[in-house]
C-alpha cells in the first residue's frame, strides 16, 4: 500500500539503514512522514556484513567513541528488535587473523596499549589450526563486537511502514522534488522538509553534487559448507 496524497513533516528518500534510522526517529518524535523508496536487493545496507567492531583497520585502531557507541547500539538494536517482533542483533567474538607479517608486528608493538586491551587479546591456543586459514600468522580475539542482521531488519521496517500507509514504493529523482515556499512538493504530496539518504546516488543528487563522493564498491561471496562449522557467537576475519 503507498501512502496516501497530502501534506507531512518530512519526506525521506530512501530506505537503505540511515534512511530507516532517521524515519524511526522522526516517527517517534511525532512527526508525520513519507518514506519514498525502490526495494533494490543488491543495495549495500541488504547485503552488508552488519558487524559492529570495536578495533578496526590493518594498524588495529579502536573505534572512535566504542565505549559510548557499542552500549547505545546494543540497547537501540535490542528496542528495535521488540517493535518489530524479531531478533536481529547477536553480540559476537571475532577472531581475526593477521594476513602479513607486518600486521603481526603492528600488533606486537600495540598489544600492550590499555584502551586497546579492553577489547582485543591475543587468539587462544590452537585457534590458528581451528579454523583451517592459511598462512598460519597468527591473530587476535577482539571482544564485545556484534552483528545486525541488515537485511531482516529493513524488511521487517519496511512491512511496517507499508502497513501504516507511509511508505511510497517507487524509485525518484531528486528533479522531481519542487523546493519553494517554505515547502517541499512532489506530484500530489507536500512536506515542510526531505531528507535524502541514497547512499551512492547522492553523487548524482545535484543538491549535493559539489561534494568529492569516492565510491566504494564492494563484493560479497557466500560460501557454505557442512564440514566447516563456527559457532554462533563466532565470527572468523582475516583482511
């Protein structure tokens, strides 16, 4: 079901996982919206990895604010989970295993550094072996990290703005959007403001045109096997 014609607060291009995030809040501020999105299956917040990690990068750099962010984002993913009726969010041990000698090194030289010790150590015994990685060089065990199940959960928003009648399931451009007035139009609808959230086609948003976008484009392989088992809470990474 599309939402119906009139006048609403914001209209949100795009329904990607900050476009989804920043329609849940306005909702929950009260405020009216129309979400106005194309379901692409290939977009990247549908088949993102959906790992939250608190040390990243080949220097092992802790995450920006990770103290402050990982409980927000473990209680914020939780709530969300309880609206939507699903489970999406499971906290998660990565081992990550060094792909150079040189990331060895960088390790050694920072493995003693105590803001990084609250969350990384060294892999425990036979943890090399286990998981069956060539070459053996190693790793560590990085704790309190998590995955969001990205897909599930934005379809799951989505059922839930189609089933309130605020959800436009079309793909548009932002030449169709008539500023003026103190308001925005598009075809038989109105709102005070919009708010793009089109990730990669923002380089081609003329509002937004004149900022340096460098595109990342990524790549996902699926690979199963039944001899090769993981636990649940356990997530395997080597970059």
């Amino acid at each position: 079901m599309n939402a119906a014609p009139g006048k609403v607060d914001y209209f949100v291009a795009g329904q990607g996982l900050a476009g989804s995030l920043v329609a849940r809040a306005l909702l929950r501020r009260g405020r009216k919206v129309v979400v106005i999105d194309a379901s692409d299956p290939s977009a990247s917040s549908r088949v993102a990895a959906g790992l939250i990690n608190p040390v990243t990068g080949q220097k092992f750099v802790r995450t920006w604010r990770a103290d402050t962010l990982l409980p927000f984002a473990r209680d914020y993913y939780r709530t969300w989970e309880a609206e939507l009726g699903i489970r999406v969010y499971s906290e998660k041990t990565i081992w990550r295993f060094f792909d150079s000698e040189k990331e060895a090194e960088i390790w050694q030289q920072k493995r003693d550094d105590p803001k990084l010790a609250v969350y990384a150590a060294a892999l425990p015994e036979g943890a090399s072996e286990r998981s069956g990685l060539r070459p053996q060089l190693g790793g560590i065990r990085v704790r309190d990290a998590a995955h969001v199940d990205t897909k599930n959960l934005l379809e799951a928003f989505r059922e839930q703005l189609r089933r309130l009648g605020l959800l436009v399931e079309e793909r548009v451009s932002a030449e169709e959007f008539q500023v003026g007035g103190g308001h925005v139009s598009w075809r038989d609808r109105t709102a005070r403001k919009i708010v793009f959230c089109e990730g990669h086609a923002a380089s081609s948003n003329p509002y937004f045109s004149w900022i340096p976008f460098r595109p990342a484009k990524g790549q996902v392989l699926t690979v199963r096997d039944p001899d090769f088992a993981v636990p649940d809470d356990l997530v395997m990474n080597r970059s």
